[in-house]
C-alpha cells in the first residue's frame, strides 16, 4: 500500500529502461520488476482516464 502511495505521488513520467542502474541491486528480478512497473504504469493510466470521464 506504502508503494502505490508513493507511484502515485511520483509518477513514473520516464521511461525505465532494463539497463538503468536503478535495476542492477535487485539482481536476477530486475526484468519482472520492470515489467510491472510498466504494467503499473499503464494501469494507472488508464484508471486516470476512467476518472476523468466520469
């Protein structure tokens, strides 16, 4: 929950990228990390678009 907090209060606005050294200390997980940052990313997306044609 603390997490979606903080995506929520740090949207990530640019692109993450396998080979960003962010990724390089989690090691063999850093490709599963970074494909549901990406699906996070798209989901909030689309929950922003839903809210706004409400």
């Amino acid at each position: 929950l603390h997490f979606i907090k903080f995506i929520m209060q740090n949207p990530p606005v640019y692109k993450y990228s396998i080979d960003d050294e962010k990724w390089d200390k989690y090691g063999p997980y850093r490709p599963i990390l970074h494909l549901t940052m990406c699906q996070l990313h798209v989901t909030l997306r689309e929950f922003k678009n839903d809210v706004n044609e409400v």
